[in-house]
C-alpha cells in the first residue's frame, strides 16, 4: 500500500518536456502548440512544457 501512495504522491511532481527543432533567440520566436501549456527559448531551441 506505501508504494501506491509514494508512487501516486510523486507522479504528481513529474514535469514532462519536449524540445523541439525550432530555433529560437527569444521566447516571442517560438511558435505557439495546442497541446503544450508552456514555453521557453532554452540555447537557441524552443523547450515546451505540458
């Protein structure tokens, strides 16, 4: 039962992200997705959030 409740207490802290192949120099280059909630310009690329 302790491992159901660590694994669903922690699942909740996972981030998941994506880079993508899209350059970028500011965050305003970066084209907006329908799935992603947020997004960044990270070294040159565009990194979104879900």
């Amino acid at each position: 039962m302790f491992v159901y409740v660590l694994i669903i207490f922690l699942s909740q802290f996972l981030i998941v992200t994506s880079r993508s192949k899209f350059p970028c120099l500011s965050i305003i280059d970066c084209p907006d997705l329908r799935y992603h909630t947020l997004q960044n310009c990270i070294r040159g690329f565009c990194v979104y959030l879900e």
